[in-house]
C-alpha cells in the first residue's frame, strides 16, 4: 500500500481531518491530548505532518517546538486498521526533515530502537531532555490533562528519551 505524508490540506477537506485527529486522539490512552487550536496552528505552521493510504487518512504526528532550534517528535498515532503498513515510518521521516535537533519521548522501547536504526536517534536522559528543552518539555505536560494521561501511562510502563542532533 502506498503511505503519504503532508503537510498541507486543501480549505475543503481541513476541517473534518483535524476534527478527526482530534477525536480519537483524546479517545487514546497511549496519547497526551492537544486542544484543537494547537493542532490548527501546527497545521498553519506546517508542523502536523498526516498520513494517508489510498487517499484515507491513516496516521498523523507534530513536530513541536521545545527552545529555538529543538523540536519533539510527537504525537505520533497510526489508526489501527493501518497499522504495519508502514504509517508510523514515513511519518517519522517527515518530521524530521526539518533539519534541527530533535526530542523523543515514548513508552516502546521497539520504539526507540527502531528511530535510532532508521534516523539516528540516540537514547538519552529525562535530564538531558530537560537540558535541551530547556525545561519546556515539562512545562508542555503541566496542564491537568496531559497529567493525567502521562500519569496512566506511567503505571504501565516506563519512558525512555531520545536525542536527533
Ligand atoms: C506505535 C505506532 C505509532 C506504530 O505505528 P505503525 O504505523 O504500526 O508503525 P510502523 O509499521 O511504521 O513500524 C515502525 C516501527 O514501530 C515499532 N512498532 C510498531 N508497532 C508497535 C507497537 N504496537 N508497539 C511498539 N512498537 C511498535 C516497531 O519497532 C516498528 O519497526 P520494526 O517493525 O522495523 O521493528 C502505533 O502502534 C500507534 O499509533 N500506537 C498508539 C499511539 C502511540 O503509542 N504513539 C506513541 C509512539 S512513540
């Protein structure tokens, strides 16, 4: 199956994808929720990269700005019925096309492994995330509903960071 990503939708189909993306990821355990204006706005700045097969929509993931020059490779989602295509793949390429420093926090440690192997990506500390972000990475989760998404997800399981120079 062919998987594209853009970064740009035309006026007439916008509104009812980002209404989409939004809805079933604030419906997911495994995502930290972005209010809609956030997604807008990423969308205006070129920054919500989305994934379509065959014309459907298929995935999406932000590139998010943590401190001049430093992004989080977030986001990420893959609909299940699309899973292993490979979505997550050509979304994570996307992202980073831009070049600059880039920050991953996931839970799957396949995850990581697999963004080192295809884009270079090395494990580092919460620290030195927080170093890099300069601290904005935990500022970004301060708010009472990414609290409580993160704080699901760590009952779970443990995050490991990544570090794209
Ligand atoms: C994790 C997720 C984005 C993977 O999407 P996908 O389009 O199926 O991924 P791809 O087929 O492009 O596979 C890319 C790599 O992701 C990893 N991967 C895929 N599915 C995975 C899963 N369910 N759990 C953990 N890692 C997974 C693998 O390492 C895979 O590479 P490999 O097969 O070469 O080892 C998808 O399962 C998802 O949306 N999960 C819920 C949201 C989420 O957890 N997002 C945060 C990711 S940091």
């Amino acid at each position: 199956m062919a998987v594209t990503a853009d970064t740009e939708l035309s006026a007439g189909e916008s509104d009812a994808i980002l209404r989409a993306i939004h809805a079933e990821s604030t419906a997911s355990a495994d995502l930290t929720p972005r209010s809609r204006e956030v997604l807008d706005r990423a969308l205006a700045e070129g920054r919500l990269v989305i994934a379509f097969v065959n014309g459907q929509l298929a995935g999406w993931g932000l590139r998010e700005p943590l401190a001049p020059g430093v992004f989080e490779l977030g986001y990420t989602y893959t609909r299940p019925e699309f899973r292993r295509e490979p979505v997550f793949r050509v979304i994570a390429h996307k992202i980073v096309e831009t070049p600059a420093t880039y920050v991953l926090a996931t839970y799957h440690p396949s995850m990581l492994e697999f963004l080192a192997r295809e884009l270079g990506f090395m494990e580092t500390s919460l620290a030195r995330v927080l170093i890099v972000s300069r601290g904005r990475f935990l500022t970004k989760r301060l708010s009472r509903e990414a609290r409580r998404s993160v704080g699901k997800r760590l009952r779970t399981g443990r995050p490991r960071y990544g570090l794209l120079k």
